[in-house]
C-alpha cells in the first residue's frame, strides 16, 4: 500500500452528491425490505457508502454501534451534523472507501449498503 492509499481515498471511490440522500427510501422501510430491526439489533454495523448518513442514523437506536465510510467528504460533514443535532452518540463518520477499508477484520458483525455502486 503506498502513502497516498493509506493517507486518504485517492483515486478511489466515486461519488454522488448527497442531496440525493432525499430520493432514497426512509431507513425503517429499507430496513423493512431486509427482515426489519432484527438485521442490526445490538450488532456492530458498518454503512459503507453511508453518503450523508440516512441509513446509518435510521438504524442506529437498534444497532450496538455503527460506523459510516464514504469518499464524499462533504457528506461525511454532513452525517456527523446530523448525528450530533439528533443526539446519536452510537455513531462514527469517516471519510474513506470499500477499496481501503480502515478497520480490522471481524471488528463489524453486519455491513449495509444501499444505493451505492
């Protein structure tokens, strides 16, 4: 891995911009269309593409923890606004992508992504 890769995104990863976050189903109905609450429910979850954050704060009263990665820095700002003015403290935002992933192996026990390509 070089520098670049391992300092930030790079070449990596595409976005687009989260206003479009807007045009996605509320969380609970996606959740829904996955078996529900019980898919997350006291579980380490990683929302890769998290974009702006939707998925990841509509499912964070059930999950344990859940921590967001997308190369949109600006959506990253935005999910952490979010969280902070909803009062989500089991939430973590960073900007990286599925190519470099910045964790550990088995450090999450389920991962969702939606509308991501």
């Amino acid at each position: 891995m070089n520098r670049r890769t391992a300092t930030s995104v790079g070449d990596v990863g595409k976005y687009v911009p989260a206003l479009s976050s807007a045009l996605r189903p509320r969380p609970l109905t996606e959740l829904a269309a996955w078996g529900g609450p019980r898919l997350v429910r006291g579980k380490r979850v990683l929302d890769l593409g998290c974009g702006d954050g939707r998925l990841a704060l509509g499912v964070a009263p059930f999950a344990k923890t859940v921590d967001g990665l997308d190369p949109d820095r600006a959506g990253i700002a935005s999910a952490k606004r979010r969280a902070r003015a909803e009062g989500v403290r089991n939430a973590r935002f960073a900007v990286g992508a599925a190519q470099s992933l910045p964790y550990d192996d088995g450090v999450f026990d389920v991962v969702i992504l939606s509308w991501t390509l």
